[in-house]
C-alpha cells in the first residue's frame, strides 16, 4: 500500500499540496502489479491502495514531515511488500510488481513549474521565497526557496497558476526586491513549463 502526507496526528490531514502528494502516491499504485488489490494483503483495507499517514497510524518527528517543511523536498512511504522482512528468494518478485510503478514515479518529476530567480542584472538569487496559488481553485500552496544556485522548482498538476519570488526583508527606504506575478498554464500536453522570476525594487506590503 501507499501512504500519504503528514503522520502527526490521527485521522486525514492534508498539506497545502494534499493534491500532487495524492497524485504521486496514486502513479505509484496505479503501476503496481498488487498494491490495489485489496486480497493480496488482508490486514489491511485501502481504498485504491493508498491511505493518508495519519489516517492509518500517527507518527512524531517522521523525516517526511522535516524535508517538506524545511526544504521543497515532497516525499511519500512505499509498502512494496505485505511481509515486513521477506525472504532473498522474494526480492526478484518484489521487483517485477514494483519496478514500473518506479519509473512511472521518478518521471512525475518533470510536472509543474521551473525556471531561475535573478536580478535586473541577470544575477542567480539564492533563498528567494517563491509563492505560488492555483487561480482556478483559490489553493495556495507551500512556499518555497531558490536554491544557492538560484534555481526553483515546483511540482504541480495541470492547472492554471500564478506565481512570484520576493525577498521579504524591507530596506529602510521602504521597498524589497519583488518579481511581479506571473501566470503559468499546465497541461496535459505541456506537463512542465520552465518561467523565469526577475526581482525588482518594490514597495514594501503595508
């Protein structure tokens, strides 16, 4: 089976990017050659093969948890298997059910949005924040940060978005470096779409 999301607290608890970690997690089970039939692992019932962490059982300090707040790293647990330790003779069987179900999930990293944050001046800008909302739904997602090397990126589904980078702190002459909100369209035909961010001296939000 598949788990999702945070594993703090009992019961669903979705993150503001509850709809690409659902996604991921359902490439994954979609692929697999057991995980969604509910008799190959009669200890437990998950509908489609996947479940929400929390929802199945709570877990405080899970790595998971860590990397998506702090980084813009999005990961999911895999149960490849219904026997915690299975036997060496096993392993090429557990490789046959997963391994497209491993392909299909590596290549969902080239969904959403990507591009450089830079200056007026062309200059790469580490650890801009960059905010992005889904236009149709209202969603906005978690926040992330350019890398040392200016890069960002930022999974998504097809959609439409608008998206900025902005350097929060405020000059004492009352502006901060912001780019202005621009507006992204993904598709099923264009699955990932590369958008450059150039931040500008802007007055500060009052």
């Amino acid at each position: 089976m598949m788990i999702i999301g945070r594993k703090d607290k009992k019961g669903i608890h979705a993150t503001p990017d509850h709809d690409f970690f659902k996604h991921l997690a359902t490439v994954y089970a979609d692929n697999h050659l057991s995980m969604k039939n509910h008799s190959h692992c009669t200890r437990w019932y998950f509908k489609d093969g996947i479940t929400n962490g929390a929802e199945w059982y709570p877990l405080v300090g899970g790595m998971q948890d860590y990397n998506y707040i702090f980084s813009n790293g999005m990961e999911i647990t895999l149960e490849v298997s219904c026997c915690k330790y299975p036997k060496s003779y096993y392993l090429n069987h557990l490789w046959d059910e997963n391994k497209e179900s491993m392909f299909r999930y590596l290549e969902e990293v080239h969904k959403g949005v990507r591009g450089l944050v830079q200056d007026t001046d062309g200059n790469l800008i580490k650890n801009a924040q960059v905010l992005v909302d889904n236009i149709e739904t209202g969603t906005i997602y978690k926040s992330l940060k350019s890398s040392s090397f200016g890069e960002y990126w930022k999974l998504l589904l097809p959609g439409n978005y608008r998206l900025k980078a902005e350097i929060p702190s405020c000059s004492q002459d009352g502006t901060q470096k912001s780019s202005p909100w621009l507006q992204v369209s993904i598709t099923e035909e264009i699955p990932l779409v590369e958008q450059n961010l150039t931040l500008a001296d802007s007055a500060c939000p009052r």
